[in-house]
C-alpha cells in the first residue's frame, strides 16, 4: 500500500516521542518544518556537542566533499584520516596511540570485542547491569539497559557475562557505617567463582559513567578497582566511551575523571558532530595482534566524516567547550537540585559535566516513569527536548550541546521547572 505521506512508510520500529520534522539545526536549537525552536537539550542522544552546523564543521566537510568523498581505506590512505589521527593522538589516555576507525557506536563495540579475543586468545566479555553498548548481535549480548533491546536477537552469546554496576542510590547499605560493600568488588569475584574463570575471560566492557542506564556516576574507586582486578588476571579493560567522550562530562573523556587508563577505548558520537564516525584507540602492542583483514568495513574512515571529525576535536579544544561543559554543567545540577526541595519525586540529581539526570519515585521508593515521561512531554510542547533512561525510563536525561550558554541552561531550567509543577 502506498500513501502520500512518507512518514507511514518509515519503519515503526524506530520508536519516537514527539512527530516534529526538522527543517534545520542550528547551534543549540532545532528548527522544525513549521518554524518553531526546539532548545535541544538532547543532542541527537549525545552526539552534537559542538552544537548543530557549527560553522567550522560544515566548513572543513563542504570542503572534502569536493575533494574526495570515499577513499577506501583497505586500497589507500586519504589526508583527512592522517589529520584526524594528528588530532586525536594528543588528546588520548596514555598509551593509547593506535586507531580503527568505523561508522557506528555498536560497530565499534563489536571491533573492540574482536580484537580483545585476538589479543588474548580468550572469548569471555563481561559487562554490567545497565549498560547499553549498542544493538548489534555482539553488543546487544552484553546490553543490559533494558530488555526490549534484546527482541529478536536470536540466541545471545553465552561468552557474554554481567555483574552490578555501583549505582549508589539504589545501594541497600547507602548511609550505613559499615561503608561501600562493593569497593572490593564481591559481584565480579563471585562471577569469576561461579559462572566464568577469570583465565577464561578477554574483556571487562564499562562505560566510565553510565548512559542509557540511567546516567549514574560510579564512586571514585570503582574504575581503579576494575583496573587492578584486570592486571591481576591479565584482562583487557574496554572503555566504552561513546556517549561520555569527546568533553560531554567535562573532561575530553570520562575516564580522565578516574586516574585509570583503559587498554582499548570505544569512540563514536561527539567524534563527527553528526556525521557518522566511530573510533577504536588501543596501544600499538595490542592493535598489532589483530590479524591483517580479520576486521574491517567499506566505508570506515570515510573522508568527509574524518574531516568533520578533525575540525570536532579542533572546536571542542579552540573553544574551550569541555571548560564550558565542566561549568554548565554545574549550573544545570544546581538549578536541578533547587526543585528537590518542592518536588519530592524527583529523588537524585546527578550527573558530571553535561551529562546530567534526574531521577523520579513514587514515595515507596518505586521507579515514577509516569511522571518522567509527563515531565519530557510538557516540556517539548514548551519547546525543550530532553530524554528519559534508566530500564523504567523514570530518569530525565539532560545532554546540552557542549556551546550551550547560561541564558541556555536558564531558560531549559525554566521550562522544566514548569513541567514539573505540571506533573501533579
Ligand atoms: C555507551 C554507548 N555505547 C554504544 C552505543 C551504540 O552506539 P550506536 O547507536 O552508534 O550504535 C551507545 C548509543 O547510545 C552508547 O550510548
């Protein structure tokens, strides 16, 4: 059946809150079809962090795409991969001097999760309850976040393990004088007792800060303790850093936040302001494991994305963009943390940077994903768009571009603060 509207030929699948057509972007706003501004504080799900179009952006890729779109990566070498890995390599945890470059987040992980087994010659992943690493076979394997994502995947790796993530506000023992159970990491040693033997494990996959899963920051000995339980057993430590990375939470990656060094790190996102993009970082010594055309894809390191890439990493370090995300987003957590005190649901702001949440419950404790989602949907028809997370999808996710101003954050405060009066 065919109809004159195409939106009913769009695949359902893609599910959707808001039936806005965008005419453009612009900065922090979104232009629709019918001329209204959207304040945008989602980013395209974190991946606009130097705002939509920035000038020098469009620039440096309108300009490739006169030179060379596609230069295939397996027959030759292209200038704008060169200049990306320049820019890069400056900015990149110690020892992290070796690239891959793919399309997607997922594409990535899945890149990752191989060259993890060619370096160590083992199969086992583990990863952790609420993280989202993308919905490929692989990565859906080792996505926890929700179980929707899991539909239809047909039967999931049993190489593929998961263990608690430290979400503290959840902790049975928050508050208690014996301190942190977790420090030590009883989940994770107990898995290696009972279900998978740590010889047998190649990777331990964690996102520095928790994304889809509801946007929760670890405590500070969590990725340090991660890092010396893989020395002890000589497994690879994966930072997935696709939505934490490129100056979101205030530093250019998260793990900066942490004093860990990961062995492989995952990229994607902020990387192309839009165009699509992703990267795998790894020392040399690694990288060198993987056999020569084991790994690879047509269109991975496409010229006109590396360009768009460059000139991301150009802007964020020229315009100060991960200062400006380190000081809005304590602006943001603070105007949050200010509408606790009339809105007792909203249980936890958190958040590092720009990566920002708040998190609703009814008053028994139990996830409040209704009042969430009324809160998301007031706040479009009042021009802002944000996101939920978390497997209730009870947690608001706030994801300003990285040039947002204070005026910005003002006025997105403002109209959640309307929301959420609206939500009684
Ligand atoms: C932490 C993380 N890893 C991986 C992915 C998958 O990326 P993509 O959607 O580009 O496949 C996402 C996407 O949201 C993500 O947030």
């Amino acid at each position: 059946m065919v109809t004159s509207d195409p939106i009913q030929h769009l695949a359902p699948v893609w599910a959707r809150y808001t039936d806005i057509v965008a005419e453009r972007g612009e900065g922090a706003y979104i232009i629709s079809t019918e001329g209204r501004r959207y304040l945008d504080f989602t980013c395209g799900i974190g991946v606009t962090n130097t705002g939509h179009c920035h000038p020098k952006v469009v620039a440096a890729a309108q300009e490739q795409l006169g030179k060379l779109i596609h230069g295939q990566i397996n027959i030759l070498y292209h200038k704008p991969v060169l200049k990306l890995v320049e820019a890069l390599l400056p900015e990149m945890p110690d020892g992290l001097d070796t690239f891959f470059f793919a399309n997607s987040g997922a594409e990535a992980i899945e890149g990752a999760l191989k060259l993890a087994r060619a370096a160590t010659g083992r199969e086992g992943v583990i990863s952790f309850q609420g993280s989202f690493h993308g919905r490929t076979t692989g990565a859906v394997a080792l996505t926890n976040s929700k179980a929707r994502y899991r539909l239809h995947a047909g039967q999931l790796s049993g190489a593929a393990q998961v263990t608690a993530y430290p979400y503290c506000l959840h902790c049975p023992r928050r508050g208690s004088d014996e301190g942190c159970c977790q420090q030590r990491l009883p989940d994770l040693r107990e898995l290696f007792a009972s279900r998978m033997p740590p010889e047998a494990i190649a990777a331990i996959l964690v996102e520095p800060v928790l994304g889809e899963g509801g946007y929760v920051v670890p405590p500070a000995w969590f990725m340090p303790a991660l890092r010396a339980l893989c020395d002890e057993y000589g497994i690879l430590l994966i930072a997935d850093e696709v939505q934490s990375g490129f100056g979101r939470t205030g530093r250019m990656f998260a793990v900066e936040h942490t004093r860990t060094t990961p062995d492989i790190m995952v990229m994607a996102k902020g990387l192309g302001s839009g165009l699509p993009i992703s990267a795998i970082a790894a020392p040399r010594e690694i990288m060198s494991k993987w056999t020569p055309g084991s790994h690879g894809g047509t269109y991975g390191a496409n010229a006109v994305a590396c360009a768009a890439a460059t000139a991301t990493v150009q802007v964020i370090r020229e315009e100060g963009l991960v200062e400006n995300a380190a000081s809005m987003g304590k602006l943001l957590l603070e105007g949050l943390r200010s509408m606790q005190a009339d809105h007792p649901g909203l249980v936890d702001v958190r958040g590092l940077g720009l990566m920002v949440a708040a998190e609703f419950a009814h008053a028994d404790g139990s996830p409040d994903g209704k009042r969430a989602k009324h809160i998301l949907h007031t706040c479009v028809e009042n021009g802002l768009l944000i996101l939920t997370c978390g497997p209730h999808d009870n947690v608001l996710r706030l994801i300003p571009p990285l040039i947002v101003s204070e005026d910005q954050v003002r006025d997105g405060l403002a109209i959640l603060r309307t929301a959420m009066d609206a939500s009684y």
